[in-house]
C-alpha cells in the first residue's frame, strides 16, 4: 500500500484502461465485473494493477433476432441527518456573553440587535444590557427562526434515467447499441448533474482466423453548483450553512434574511465575511461540462491452429470546462470590489496500444499450457488553460462575454506527457485439473522516473491444488469443492505526477525599473534517481464449497509490502524549496478477507441466499530515510486559522495515526484549580507563580505528557487512528414466484474520525456566528442575571458546575485534542430492493419478453455514534498521510427509486 499515491484499483473496460473508474458508465451496459487480487493475476497488468484489477465487461449482442430494451428510473432524496446547532435562544445569549465580555461598543451593539436600542435616558450601558438579558427568555424562547440546513439541504430533490439499448446477431457477428440519460438534481439548492452516455459494441467474425470487435463511447456530463466545500476557512459553505445566525433581530420578521441580499449587520472578519448561503448560492455561479469519447478497436487472428495474434488500439479525449463567476451580490466580488469570473479548460488526449501471441502447445492430455508474450505502449497528454477576469460591470452575462472585465489576470497554462512502454510474459500451466502453476514477468519504463531508473522488472508466480478432485478428498463426502492458492509478486507505482524528477522553472512578472519584465526561477530539485515504488505482495487462500455448492466460502490471507515509497521530504527552509520527490522508506500491510455465499432455502417458487463478507487490515511503517519520524499537516483550514501538523508518520506504527492533545479529566479547567490575582485581573493557576493568559478557568486541559511543567507540542501524542478494525457486507436476496427481494448492509467496526468540523464550528469567539449545540454546555462567566462574574472565584464555580465544554475564550485557538476524535463505526441499512416481474404468458400477448417493475430505497439507517453528518466521508487533505478528516464533506441522502425493466 502506497502511502502518498493512489491506492485505487486499475479498471479495465472490455481489455482498455479506463482513467476515470467506472464514471459515466451506465450499470445496465454491464455484463460482468471480476476483481483480481493475487499478485500473480494483477501482475501482467504492470504498475497500474499493483492495488488490484477490476475487470468489466459491457454487453454483446446475442445470435438471434434484435432485442429492443427500455429501463427508467424515477426518485428522489432526502437529506439523513441535520447537524444540532444552537437554539434561538441559546444563540442570542452566546451573543449576549460575547458582547458583555467584549466592551461598550458591542454592548451597544448586541441592544441594537436583540434589544431595545441604547437610550442615554434609560440609564447605563451597563443596566440596560442586564434588562435586556431578563427579557431573552420571552422573546426567543419559542422563536423558530431560520433551519439553515433546512434551506440549503431541506428540499426534495429528483432524479431519473432512461436508457435504450438494441442488441442482436447472427453467426459471424453481433452488435450492441445503447443510449441513456440521466438527470440528478442534487440535496443542495442549485446543484445537479445530467450525463449523456452513447455506446456502441460490434463484432465481426470475417472467417475462421479473423476477428474484429469494435468499441466507441460518448459521455457529456454538465454539472451545474457545487458541494458543501467552497474554498477553505472562512469561504467554506458548510460554514455559511452551520454559522450564519439564524434571527434578523429583535422585531424583525427572520424570513426577510431568506430574500434579503445585503446582510443588515455587516461584520467584517479580516476583510471575509458571512454570508446568507441562499444568497451565496444564487451569486455563485458554478458550471462544469465533461466531454468524454473513446474508441477502442481489437483484431484476433489465428497465424496457427495452436497460436494466436491480439492487437488493440484504444483512442481517447476527454475535455473539461470549468465556469466560476462571482456576481455582485457574492461576498468574494463585495471584497474584491467588483464582479469577476475564471474560466478553466482541461484537455486530456491519449491512445493504448496492445499486441500479444497466445501460444497454446499441444501435450498429453493430462497436460495444458498456454504461454502468452505482449507488448503495451500507453500514453496520456494533458493541458490546462486558466483564464480569470475582474472587475466586471455590475450588469453583466457572467462568463458567456469574459471581455466586459476590464481588468484581465495573466493567464497560466500547464502541459504534461506520461508515457509509459512495457512488455511481458506469462505462462499457465494445469495438469491435471489439479495441480496449477502461473509463472510472470513484466517490465515497466516510465518517463516519470529519473533517467538512471526508469524501467522497473516485475516477476510473479502462483501455485494452486484443486484438492477436491484428488479422491481421498472425495471420500470424505465433505466438501463439494476444494482449492488452496498461493501467489507471490511485484507490482510497480508510478503514480506521482509527471516531471517530479526533473529541474523545474516556473514563470512570473514583476516591476522593474517602472516596467513590467517577465522572469524564470527555480521552484523544483531534479532527483534523477527517482525510482519505482515497488510492492511485494504474498498470499495464501483457499476456496471451500459444502452441500453441493450451497454455502461456498473463500478466505485470502494476505502480506503485503511497498519499498521505496514515493514521498515528499521536507527540506531545511534555508534551501529556498518546500521539498524534494524521494524513495524514502517501507510500509507493510497484512490482513485477511473473508467471503461467504449461502443458498439457504432453494425451492420451485422460493429461494433465499445470503452473501457475507467482512475483512481486516493492519499496517505499520517498517522504515523511514534519515528519521525515525515526521509530522504531517492535513492542511483542512488556512495557515492564518490553524497551521499545527496534526499527523504523525512513524517506524513501527501504524498509517493514520492523528496527533494533538489528550484531554485531561473534565476537558477543562475548573475554578478550584486556580487562585484570584487582582494585579493581573486573572487566575493564576495553583501550583504555577506565573499568570497566564491562556490558561483560564475554561481553557481546554491538556494531558502532560513529557512531565515537564507547562503545555508545550512536546505533550502531543497519538490521539486516534482512522484505520478500521474490521468492515464488512451482508446481502440477503428473496424470490417468491415473480416477486424479488433485496436486503443489503454494510458496517465498520473501530477506527476514528478526525471531526474538524467539530473543532471549527465550535470555535465561539467570532460575533454573529452560530456555533454547534456543543457550545450550550460552554464554560460561561455570565450567571442568571446576565452579570459577568469571571472576577468572583465562588459565583463562576456555582454556575459553572456542569459545564463540560471550553469557554467562548478557551476556544478560541484551535488545537487538536483528542474532544475532536470521534469513534467511526456504524451499521448502515445500505439498500433495499422489491420487485415484481410480470409472468412471461402475460407480456408475450403484448409482445414483451420481459417486463419488471421494482421499488429501491438507499440509505434508509445509519446506526453510528458519530455526531458529524456521515462516519464514512474519506476526506484527505493531504492524500494518504491524512486520512479521516471530516470537513465540510457532501452531507449524505436517503433516496427513493422507482423504475421499470423492459424487453422487446
């Protein structure tokens, strides 16, 4: 398992590699998928097979008259969870102890809001505020006031799809046709996706020895809004969702905050400020369209009875616009000064090209081997092109005339070329239907490596004994099947970006001399010993059937090791670069999975199976270049908000261990662990002869964890880790005459969520913010009549008694503790499906082959202790080193469907 780089399987469609996995591929076009896990097995498809193959076949056409078929969909969603903020009331009275604690002018400013606006005639600031405090109770108390969540994520979005597909052949050839479109609107106001799938499949037997098939597919995709996740910090929309304060004031009617497109109380932090999400939404215009084509064309011909030639060519374009433009009424363009827009052009061209001889001897009949030699040229050529605008006039066509912004960014553009050649061999051997062998060799060159280590050699080998065709076995009447396999193999990665061992420039401008002169720096070291990321993977399973195949089991076993990991060291600041690419260390995987299929009940008219499965995993660092360990930033939130590494990478511990602070008892200090200084208008605490201020009644309490007096990063340690125990499936199926039942869940055990926005979101010391309902259970200086008793030891002790959360000070600065760390297992009820299918006897009156009608439901249960909106977000900042971090991730929907399955 790579660390840094992509651990995601290679997918293969119908022999061509697909970049982009299974997106845009319709699931009606799927005949069969196969997953590939042993070395030996994943091992002729070279680097890109080192995490595992996934094999998909898309449908042929059928000797026979053409088939006409129809299949649609209709549904809709919901939103599963809403995350608990303050009340009305509860927010109005953290705004009343952030203005009591802040001074006059807020003073005066809170009544403004939520009271009775200051009168010099009324008595004291002071005085007034305390009246004001007395009357929170009556008006907020029963005041809904605005769900922005329920704005935002609160409608009922729909979805649909329909597909056509023609289909036939005859003897020599065979074609599929296929054309569907879909339309998702998504959970969020003013997003969705709608996707064009065209796809065409023919095959042409020209005679014996000649064969030719023949594969073209067209994707356009435009994607209208965005996600959760806008830009980072203070631009992030779940923080406009979560935080924007949810009443207009205190007569106001809050429904105008839904329409209104200024905000009455302008509060600028550091020039960012909150904005009503709908508002945003509406001022933020965000289009992309993907344009995706390939064309794929095979050609088998038989040179000899016993030896065969494949040759493939596969052709592929995917372009990608990227529209962003921010009206007047968006926060970014009242900041900016004006309107502006970017517009971002992605172009990716490349070609695969495949030729293999399949050679197949004649032996003994006890014997068979077949030898395969091949030859793969791949090829990617990616361009970007960013185009940005500003200052636009408030009356404008956004993007459709970039040219009304008259004042033009410099555009930036990029070029990359990945080429990679290889060639291989593989030979299988089976004597017997007993005894098989698999022996392979791969040798991979890419151009992403230095010069002196660009080719990588790559051997795998296998073994497997069909022990239930030896007789003994059969004498025992036991197993209905029986196979034990081991493999063992090395795969390469090559997944690091183009160009990472090479000296790179990049270009800018600058003033000089009153002109404007361009420049070249340095921003990249060479490494020209930059090499293959290499696994090494052994595993051992056995295959088990009982009952004439009526339970079937299948256990892999497995270790796996990846040398020369690809990581970016960090260099001394001095060296005038960040980091350099290098091959610096090893990381080791074991674990087990574990696959069960049962046929409980098999009758003429009812049947139920079930199939489990479940699998565990551990890894642990072996070793590291020049250090026993390093820190990692996730990098979730801006330098200027929190900017402390929060990951430790370590030999002889695990990946995905989270690094903070311990909390230390209740969490927070208490007023009886400190002394009142009148000098200092503070506490001191006991023990300590020093004041200091950020450690106060209601100040997060760390663990100390060097022993060393004092809170340092010293007393950071391993907090939570994001890998999980165990995680699993289980899937029921049902038939009853006509009738179909599914039942689907899946589940993890153990491992930890990184919640930050837990941490962010209960940050309380920015005014007009709501904060998460933890904030209601705050440490608090103001008692029941409003006073602010932070100066009286006994009154703050008294209040404060069941206070389990920081004070709107104490949470001030961020810092990872472990409050933040959240348990991440869950039971989902993933999926269930009813259908009905009508009798053959009925549709063939109406010249139907086939007619289903069926009802599915997604999503309809999570059981989870995790408070953040989903425990199975992967969000990860920072790629591999950084996993489980849950920020602003697409909240999860419940969705409905309805479709109908037709054939002619």
């Amino acid at each position: 398992m790579s660390i840094t780089q992509s651990n995601e399987p290679l997918y293969i469609i119908d022999g061509f590699q697909s970049e982009n996995g299974l997106s845009g591929l319709d699931p009606s076009d799927i005949a069969s998928i196969d997953v590939l896990k042993d070395a030996s097995t994943t091992a002729i498809y070279g680097s890109a097979g080192a995490n595992g193959v996934i094999l998909i076949t898309t449908k042929s056409g059928k000797e026979g008259r053409a088939t006409v078929s129809y299949d649609m969909y209709y549904g809709f969603k919901k939103l599963t969870k809403r995350l608990d903020v303050l009340s009305t009331l509860e927010f109005v009275k953290l705004e009343y102890e952030r203005a009591q604690t802040a001074g006059d002018q807020e003073r005066i400013n809170f009544l403004g809001y939520y009271g009775d606006k200051y009168n010099e005639d009324k008595g004291s600031i002071i005085d007034q505020m305390y009246s004001a405090y007395a009357t929170l109770e009556d008006v907020y108390g029963n005041r809904a006031g605005i769900n922005w969540q329920d704005e935002v994520f609160g409608r009922t979005p729909t979805s649909q799809n329909h597909r056509v597909s023609i289909s036939g052949g005859n003897k020599s050839s065979n074609y599929n046709v296929s054309v569907s479109h879909s339309d998702d609107e998504g959970i969020m106001q003013g997003s969705g996706l709608a996707r064009t799938n065209i796809r065409a499949k023919f095959t042409q037997e020209v005679n014996k020895r000649l064969q030719f098939t023949f594969n073209a597919n067209y994707i356009h995709e435009k994607t209208e809004g965005m996600g959760s996740l806008n830009e980072t910090g203070y631009f992030s929309r779940m923080q406009h969702i979560l935080q924007y304060r949810p009443i207009l004031d205190k007569y106001g009617d809050d429904n105008e905050l839904l329409t209104s497109q200024k905000d009455p109380i302008r509060d600028d932090d550091s020039g960012n400020q909150m904005q009503d999400p709908l508002v945003s939404i509406r001022a933020e215009e965000r289009k992309k369209v993907n344009k995706n084509l390939q064309i794929n064309g095979e050609i088998q011909f038989k040179l000899m009875e016993n030896l065969i030639y494949r040759g493939s060519v596969g052709l592929r374009n995917r372009t990608q616009n990227e529209d962003l433009f921010y009206h007047s009424d968006s926060r970014q363009a009242i900041n900016s000064g004006a309107p502006y827009g970017t517009k971002n052009i992605y172009t990716y061209d490349g070609w695969q090209y495949n030729n293999t001889l399949t050679y197949t001897p004649k032996l003994p009949k006890a014997h068979s081997l077949d030898i395969l030699l091949g030859q793969e040229d791949y090829m990617l050529d990616s361009k970007s092109l960013r185009v940005t605008n500003t200052n636009f006039p408030e009356d404008n066509f956004g993007l459709e005339d970039i040219s009304l912004g008259t004042t033009p960014a410099v555009p930036t553009n990029t070029h990359y070329r990945y080429r990679k050649i290889s060639f291989f061999g593989r030979a299988n051997y089976n004597l017997r239907n007993k005894y098989l062998a698999t022996f392979t060799l791969r040798t991979d060159g890419s151009n992403r490596f230095g010069k002196n280590n660009r080719w990588g050699y790559f051997p795998a080998a296998s073994v497997a004994w069909h022990a239930s065709e030896e007789a003994f076995i059969k004498n025992l009447n036991v197993f209905s099947n029986l196979k034990l396999r081991f493999g063992y193999g090395m795969a390469g990665n090559d997944n690091i970006g183009s160009y990472r061992s090479l000296a790179l420039m990049s270009s800018g401008n600058t003033v000089l001399g009153n002109q404007l002169v361009n420049y070249y720096s340095s921003y990249q070291l060479p490494n020209p010993d930059l090499k293959w990321e290499t696994n090494l993977t052994a595993n051992f399973g056995i295959e088990m059937g009982f009952l004439n195949q009526r339970i079937q089991t299948t256990i892999d076993v497995y270790n796996n090791e990846t040398k020369d990991l690809l990581l970016n060291m960090k260099l001394p600041s001095q060296s005038g670069y960040q980091t350099v690419m290098r091959n610096i260390g090893k990381t080791r995987n074991r674990g087990i999975e574990v696959l069960i299929n049962t046929q409980n009940i098999a009758t003429k008219n009812f049947s139920w199976d079930t199939s489990l499965n479940f699998s565990h995993n551990k890894n642990k660092v072996i070793a590291l270049a020049d250090t026993d360990y390093f820190t990692e930033r996730s990098g979730w939130a801006n330098d200027s908000e929190f900017n402390d590494d929060d990951y430790i990478i370590e030999i002889g511990k695990a990946m995905g261990n989270m690094y903070g602070y311990k909390l230390d008892g209740k969490g927070i200090y208490m007023v009886d662990e400190f002394y009142w200084s009148d000098d200092n208008n503070g506490y001191i605490l006991k023990g300590s002869d020093e004041y200091d201020k950020d450690i106060q009644p209601g100040s997060w309490k760390f663990q100390d964890i060097d022993g060393v007096p004092g809170i340092t990063s010293d007393d950071k340690t391993v907090i939570g880790n994001a890998n999980p125990d165990l995680i699993g499936g289980i899937v029921n199926n049902f038939t009853y005459k006509g009738f179909d039942l599914s039942i689907g869940f899946n589940f993890q055990i153990g491992g930890n969520m990184y919640n930050a926005n837990k941490m962010y979101f209960t940050k309380m010391n920015n005014k007009h913010r709501n904060s998460l309902s933890n904030a209601a259970r705050r440490f608090t200086y103001i008692d029941e009549t409003g006073r602010n008793v932070f100066s009286d030891p006994e009154k703050l002790a008294a209040i404060n008694t069941n206070a389990s959360y920081a004070s709107i000070d104490g949470s001030a600065n961020l810092a990872l503790h472990s409050g933040y760390i959240e348990n991440a297992s869950f039971l989902r009820l993933n999926n269930v499906t009813f259908g009905y299918t009508l009798p053959r006897a009925l549709t063939q009156k109406f010249y139907v082959n086939n007619l289903r009608f069926y009802a599915s439901a997604y999503n309809l249960l999570t059981i989870t202790g995790y408070s953040g909106y989903d425990p199975e977000v992967n969000n990860k900042p920072n790629g591999g080193l950084t996993p489980g971090v849950d920020w602003g991730a697409y909240p999860r929907s419940m969705s409905f469907v309805f479709g109908a399955n037709l054939t002619f």
